[in-house]
C-alpha cells in the first residue's frame, strides 16, 4: 500500500463553516494503469559514414560492425501526456531485432543510457547500403553532431558522463532477430520519473552495446517508421487526484478531480483528521477516458476531510 499525502488545503465556505479539504491518495502497485509509448524520434550514429544519417529509415542500429566500425542508436518518447505528479511504478522497453549479420550471432549485452543532450532526427531513409546512411541534413544526429553540421558531441559518437549517462539503466542479452524487453530496473523508472516531471530533460536513451570492440555484434533494430516493429516503452503507472472543494448555489460541497482512465476511485470521509472510521460517500467506477469527477457532499457538515482511494 503506497501513502502519499498532499499539502493541507483549506476552503472557506462561509465565515461560520470551515471545510478543511485533506487529499490523500492509496495506489496498490498490481492494479496501477499500463500504457504503451512508441518513439517521437530515433536515429542512428554511424562511424563507418561520419556525416551522414538514416533517421526516417525503418531500422536503427547499435553495435560494431564487420568492419570494426561502431554503430549507436537513439530514441526518445514524449511522456507528456502524463501529469508531473504521476508515480511511476514499473518501466520495460521493447525492442525488435529485424536484421542481424551474416556470421552467426552470438548472444551479447546492450544497454541503455539517458541522454543529456538534445539531438535531431532527420528524414534520411536509405533504399541500399541502410547501414551507411545518406549524407545528413542540417539538423541530423550523425556520428560526429547532435545536430549536423554545428553542434558536435563532446566526442565522435557521443561521449559518457557528457552526452548521455555512464550509468547503464536496463540492459538485456541479444542474439538473434526477435522480440526483447530491457527490464524494469530502478534506474529506468528514475529516467522515467525525471521526463515526466522536467519534460525539458527529455532526449531519451542511447542503445548502446556493451562489447563494441568485438565485431560482428551490429544489430538492426526497428524504429517508429517500422509499423510492425516499433520500440514499445511500457509503464505501469498511479495518477494521485487533485481534490478541489467547492460550495454549490444548494448549500452543498462539490468535491472534484480528473479520473485517470482505468482507475476506480472511492472518496472517503471523516470529521476528524487524525481519528475516526474513514466512511465511504461515493465510488467513481473506472472508464476507458480521462473525465472530470464531480462527488456531492451534503451541506449540513460543519468540519469534514476528505481522501480518495485510487485503485
């Protein structure tokens, strides 16, 4: 059971009645809402082609190729739709592994890292040599720029503690082309977290392989352009309700908030706030869409504070 408590908020509803309106919120972890979120951008670094890019093409890649040339890739998801006081309760990424080399695969790590810079998609879609790219427009991410052709990485390629996180936040073991998920860890609910409350830190993770001096671990995987392969980052997630008193024309308390689609609310009542039975006034059953939830308290009441149960 998670307990959190809101700043005490008090209306005056006339000079003789006080109703102290005290917010609280219980979230219980297994029944938290699940979305999915697919990439607004991801792209491509590529040393073996410096300055060029590949960030409409559908496929990114991250590894070391062949040729011992390194290969980054990077994506980023737009979180806000979620309130800035959203708890976050578990985070995974999926990912799709579309095409891998002709040598037998073995079975390496890649890893994720938050990115600490802003960085540019593009419009590059190669139709041969994908692995190569084109030559970037103003704007791409490329091996060499976050934003081709000014604003170069502090070092080709990106460099760690600078340009994105030296702490890995998930990592999963990848062979062959199929389905994997970089697992919920503590470190990508923080990045998580982070997004939604600053929106403006938001550039996403880095894939990055963790044996890029070995080659033949280049993989490609899908990208937004992808339909049937898009990166899916999913999060379990509890939206605490904003409580607001009103006094209506009949004498009565109108107490309001945003019903988060998914979620079934009990608002509860007692006269005392830190004793006595909490009583249940209404149930607002969950639904497939955000609405605004209106619960109507009788206006005889002199002292009352109020919770609301999420679940």
């Amino acid at each position: 059971m998670l307990l959190l408590k809101s700043r005490p908020l008090a209306v005056y509803l006339s000079r003789w009645m006080i109703v102290a309106l005290l917010g609280f919120f219980h979230g219980r972890i297994a029944s938290a809402a699940t979305n999915f979120f697919v990439p607004v951008a991801d792209a491509s670094l590529l040393e073996v082609a410096v300055s060029n890019s590949m960030g409409g093409f559908a496929g990114m890649n991250s590894g070391t190729t062949q040729e011992y040339k390194k290969t980054r890739a990077l994506m980023r998801f737009d979180l806000t739709s979620l309130p800035a006081s959203t708890l976050i309760e578990s985070a995974a990424l999926h990912l799709d592994v579309t095409h891998i080399p002709d040598e037998d695969p073995a079975e390496i790590s890649f890893g994720l890292h938050r990115v600490l810079r802003p960085w540019g998609e593009g419009t590059n879609s190669p139709s041969s040599q994908a692995g190569k790219g084109l030559a970037a427009i103003e704007g791409d991410a490329t091996w060499l720029h976050a934003f081709f052709p000014t604003n170069f990485w502090s070092s080709p390629g990106g460099a760690a503690g600078v340009d994105f996180s030296s702490v890995e936040s998930s990592f999963t073991d990848i062979s062959y082309d199929q389905s994997y998920v970089f697992p919920d860890k503590p470190e990508l609910v923080d990045d998580v977290t982070e997004w939604v409350r600053h929106p403006q830190n938001n550039f996403g993770w880095m894939l990055l392989c963790n044996a890029e001096e070995v080659n033949f671990t280049a993989r490609r995987f899908g990208t937004r352009e992808d339909f049937d392969h898009q990166p899916r980052l999913e999060l379990q997630f509890l939206v605490p309700p904003l409580l607001v008193a009103t006094r209506t024309n009949s004498n009565q308390i109108a107490i309001r908030f945003t019903a988060w689609a998914g979620h079934t609310y009990d608002v509860e009542y007692r006269g005392s706030i830190s004793a006595g039975a909490w009583q249940l006034l209404s149930q607002v059953t969950a639904t497939t869409t955000n609405f605004l939830a209106v619960v109507i308290d009788s206006g005889s009441i002199t002292q009352r504070f109020y919770r609301v149960n999420a679940y």
